[in-house]
C-alpha cells in the first residue's frame, strides 16, 4: 500500500530571472541556511499595501512552501493578498528590479511596489 503525502500548491510564482537574482543576492550577503525568502506585505506605500522580499528564519505563523527551488515563507495572514503572485525581475533601462504582478491587486501604484486589495 502506498502512502500518499500531501503536497502544498504554490501560493507564489517566482520567474527564472527572479529566482537568479534571489540565488545571487543569498550568496553574495551570505545568507545562513536556516533563512528562508519571506514574501509579504505590510499596510503603507502609495496604494495602502507594499511588499516585503528579504530573507528570514521562519515563525511559528508562517507558511513554507518550495517555490523555483527555493524555500519560501509566507505569514498566514498576509496569503489572501499574495495567491497567484508573481515575482519577476527587471532589467531595463529605466525599471530594475523586483516587480510583482498581482492579480487580487484593485490598484497598484506607478512603480509597482505597492496596491491595493
């Protein structure tokens, strides 16, 4: 008989020059092992919510998923706001850097680090 494990849905998406961009950042500032990339969203910016992209040691709220082979944490309360996001990153002339596309998002602001919902 065999045994069925339960696997969480990715609640995020993190783009292959995102994911890049992550592994370098966590190499070059040393990033510990035990730190996971936390993805968030805290009340401010010009839309009323703003994200939080960084790396931490995971609480007893979090969530962690695997997402683009990397361990990801999420604070239960902030997931409503996240599901199906995307994480990418930008290269551009005028744009570089993280850019997250939302769809629970109502508004976003000009430069896409903050919306609504």
């Amino acid at each position: 008989m065999e045994v069925q494990t339960a696997t969480k849905a990715q609640p995020i998406h993190i783009t292959e020059s995102a994911g890049a961009q992550l592994n370098r950042i966590m190499q070059e500032q040393n990033i510990p092992e035990d730190h996971a990339l936390r993805v968030g969203v805290k009340g401010g910016g010009c839309s009323g919510f703003s994200y939080i992209l960084g790396f931490d040691k995971k609480k007893d709220r979090d969530e962690s998923y695997e997402v683009a082979g990397m361990d990801v944490i999420i604070d239960k309360a902030h997931a409503i706001y996240l599901l199906g996001i995307e994480i990418d990153w930008m290269d551009g002339l005028n744009n570089r850097g993280f850019v997250f596309n939302n769809p629970n998002a109502k508004e976003t602001c000009g430069c896409g680090t903050s919306f609504s919902a």
